[in-house]
C-alpha cells in the first residue's frame, strides 16, 4: 500500500495526468471543428440559395461576422483534407454530408440579398442571439493549457525538493536541514557513555549552565559559547554530543558540516543564518554541527581564490558565533577528527571556548565501554570483561562496542545460547 502511495506522489504520475489533460484537451479542439460538415464560401453559398439547393439554415452574429449553419436539400459528396494526424483506419478521403457552414460579413446589401433569396427559394430561415460562451470557450482554450503547465511545474519542484531534500522543494535551497532533535524523545543519557569521565564533565556543566543559569550568572560566570569536541574517530564525540540532547531539556539543532555547501552560491551562508534564527526563536538552544572540518578549513587554501562558496559559508558562520549581533542562550557544539585544518578565527576564544579532546580509552575505560555494551547481551559466566580490556589496547569505543557484536553474530551462527 505504501508503494502505491509513493508511486501517487512521484513526478511520473505527475507527467503522465499532464501528457492526459493535454490529450483530452487536444481532442476536444480538434473535435469542434472535425464535424463532418462542408464550408464553404459567402458565394457559393449564395450561388446554392439561387439554385435552390438549400434546405434551411441558422444564422448567429458572431465577433465582426454572420455564422451561417445550414443544410442541403440532397446529400453531396466532398472530399476530406488528409492530415498525419489522422489515423489511417478512420481516414476516408471521401464523404458525403448535408451540413455545411460559412461565414458573411454583417453589411446590409448581403444581409438584404440573403433574405430575398430566401423567400424566392421557400428556405427556412432561422436567426439566433449572438453565443456570449463562445469568447469565454476561446479564453478558457487559451488559458487552460498556461495553468496546466504553471501546476505541472509546480507538483515537479515539489516532488523535487521531497525526494532529495527532506520533504524541501527547489525554491527552499536557502532553508537550513537542521532537525530538533529535542523533539524526537532523544534515550541516550551521560549514563549511556562510559570511558570519557573528565570530558562528560566538562559538558555536565554545559547542561546544567542552561537548567540553572542563575547559579552561574551570579558569580559573573560566563558559559562557553562554543565547545569543540576533537579526537580520533569511533571515540564517542557524537554520542556526547546525543547524550547532551538527551539530558539538556532544551532545543537540540542537529546538522552536519558538509550540508551547508551546495553548488549554488550563496547558499550556504544563507542557511548558516536560517540555522541561528531558528535557534535564536527557540533559545536557550543548543547547536550541534558534526564533522565542521567540512566547512571550518582554513581560509586561503582553496581553489576559488580565497573567495569560493565555502569559505563564504564559514565567514557566515564566524559572525553568527561572535559578531555585533546579540547571541545569548544558545551554546554551539562541534566535533571533529581533523582540528589541524579548522581556521584559527574559527578556534579561538568568544567562539569555540572550550575544546574537549576525546582520545582512546584507557584499561578502566575500555572495561566500562565493555560493560555498557554488554547489558543487552547473554555472557557465559567464563566471560571476564576486565581481561578482554587488558588485551585490546588502542581500541576505541566504536571497536569495543563491534567487538561484542562480531562475539555474539558468532555466538547466534554457532547456535549457542550464550557468548563464551
């Protein structure tokens, strides 16, 4: 059911009830003047009303002309125009018919000479009010395919933006990705992490700066505007960061370096300013960018001259975090593997205040990453997770934690009830 529904909201279905309406729309045109009847001139149609050959006909004053209607007492035969878009099956070259239509100018020596031709050859004649639907059926013919294609336009860029960027469409380029992880009922808690103590600290103040600020303000403290978690990968900065999330309470703005940069200047800087108003609306708020090497290098280094979209995007960013603008109540967290590349303005104090760096954990560290991995997980009771800690040096949280699921993937392929 949901395939169906997906394939209801593609831009295929879109284009094919455009290609429909357009088809519909082509037959109804081609279809008023595809009648199968015989026009002819004001003078052989006069000429046929000397010669009697006229049985009745209507006529309607139309935009500077008369529309003549009318039939034929005996059936003729004409010859049909051929067209390419005819189909060959129904395409007969001729036919025979009654009708026929022509068109007078409304002067009164034709209008006059109509009349009198009429009485001469006992033909019924008869005259209509002039069809006000017709200028409206010509504006609609001529407006409805506009609209058709204006809608058409319209559903493809919102199909666009909804398949590759979160439910966006094309015009919202400037519109920031971020997401308020505060709303997603984030479970991970500072319980959660194991093997960081003194960096789990460092952030519990962050947390309980913004619960009781009053605590810190009254002592003329100032919190960190920034706080710059660095280290090697799979040591848990993201994790703190979600832990952070989970116990702040607050609104928890979640985005990723690389999504500032797009191809289009400009866009960039743009959603660096959508991303603190948002913040700012919302305050006190937390702002979490991972991996900010991706837009945060240092300036001067690149191929554009020191002037390309991503360096415009951090210049964006370094006024945001510490311009003339007012920025209180919201904390900027960061994380990182490579703070080598991050330019110095980007580094120093009134920005990033606080860098956390987040190593590899010692032997007390790695036997708690251990134990918090293993809760949902049947050990035999030979198992000893102190010893696994003596012997897996340099391992960093991320190994540990796949560690103790290569034990219990083999555990279930052995078909054994516990991980020995």
């Amino acid at each position: 059911m949901k395939k169906n529904n997906n394939f209801f909201k593609s831009s295929g279905f879109w284009i094919l009830i455009f290609l429909a309406v357009i088809g519909v729309v082509t037959m109804m045109t081609r279809g008023v003047g595809n009648q199968t009847s015989q026009a002819v001139t004001s003078t052989e149609f006069i000429r046929n009303l000397e010669n009697e050959e006229i049985k009745e006909f209507t006529m309607q004053p139309g935009a500077g002309v008369w529309d003549i209607v009318g039939e034929y007492r005996e059936e003729r035969e004409i010859e049909k125009e051929s067209s390419t878009s005819d189909l060959i099956l129904f395409d007969d070259s001729k036919q025979s018919t009654k009708s026929f239509t022509t068109r007078v100018l409304p002067n009164d020596a034709t209008l006059s000479r109509i009349g009198e031709l009429s009485e001469q050859s006992d033909t019924d004649v008869t005259i209509l009010e002039q069809d006000q639907s017709g200028a409206w059926i010509s504006l609609l013919f001529t407006i409805l395919p506009l609209v058709i294609f204006v809608f058409f336009m319209y559903m493809m860029m919102g199909q666009g933006g909804n398949q590759g960027g979160g439910g966006r469409n094309v015009m919202n380029f400037g519109k920031t990705k971020s997401e308020d992880m505060s709303k997603k009922n984030v479970k991970i808690r500072f319980s959660d992490v194991a093997g960081a103590e003194e960096e789990k600290q460092e952030l519990v103040e962050v947390v309980e700066f913004l619960k009781d600020p009053r605590r810190f303000t009254a002592l003329g403290a100032r919190i960190p505007a920034g706080v710059l978690l660095e280290g090697p990968p799979g040591t848990g900065k993201t994790l703190l960061a979600k832990a952070v999330a989970g116990e702040a309470g607050v609104p928890f703005f979640s985005i990723s370096g690389s999504e500032f940069v797009e191809m289009f200047v400009g866009v960039g800087a743009s959603r660096v300013r959508d991303l603190f108003e948002n913040a700012k609306k919302a305050a006190p708020a937390i702002i979490f960018i991972d991996e900010i090497d991706a837009v945060g290098r240092q300036r001067g280094a690149g191929m554009g001259g020191g002037h390309d979209e991503r360096e415009q995007t951090l210049n964006q960013l370094l006024v945001e975090m510490d311009g003339f603008g007012p920025n209180s109540g919201i904390i900027v967290m960061a994380a990182t593997n490579r703070p080598d590349v991050l330019d110095p303005a980007l580094l120093r104090p009134g920005r990033f205040d606080r860098q956390i760096t987040i190593g590899r954990p010692d032997v007390k560290g790695r036997e708690a990453i251990l134990r918090v991995h293993a809760r949902n997980k049947r050990l035999a009771p030979e198992v000893r997770l102190e010893d696994i800690a003596r012997r897996t040096p340099g391992f960093s949280g991320a190994d540990l934690e796949n560690l103790l699921n290569e034990s219990a993937l083999l555990a279930a392929r052995d078909n054994r009830k516990q991980i020995q």
